[in-house]
C-alpha cells in the first residue's frame, strides 16, 4: 500500500510568484494526486486547495506553501 498524505496549499497574492508557484506544482503533480479540491480561497488575496496523495509527491510541496488546517490533522484516506 503506498502510504498517503494530506496537505493544503495556501498561496498568497502579495507574496510574489506564490500563486504561480502554487498553480504550476499542482498542474504539474495532479495526475498523481488522488484528491485535489476545488479552489477555496478568496481568489482576490489568497489561493487556497486542499490535497491528498502518495507521500512521495505530496512531500515535494514547496514549504512556503503549505498551511496545516482541520483537512490535514484529520489525516489520509486509506488507498492502496
């Protein structure tokens, strides 16, 4: 069984390239997710998706844009 991970994307408007950041490593990685939200930030200041997938590829999530929120702590889905 390949071990999964939660996390949630939190990007920022202000910060400069975070969005884009966020955008290209979900379009990048999303067929290897097993769970991608829809947008749920505001759009106008903040980008926010919450995601689950193999541990390999969720750990490669740069840092600055990873938030911890009630979706992570619940923990993963059991997947084979």
């Amino acid at each position: 069984m390949t071990m999964q991970l939660r996390a949630s994307i939190c990007a920022l408007v202000d910060n400069a390239g975070e969005v884009e950041l966020a955008e290209g490593w979900l379009r990048d990685n999303e067929s290897s997710l097993t769970y991608v939200s829809e947008m749920n930030g505001c759009g106008c200041c903040v980008f926010m998706w919450d995601i689950e997938g193999p541990a390999d590829v969720v750990k490669t999530l740069p840092s600055v844009l990873s938030a911890g929120n009630d979706w992570v702590s619940s923990g993963p889905t059991d997947k084979a």
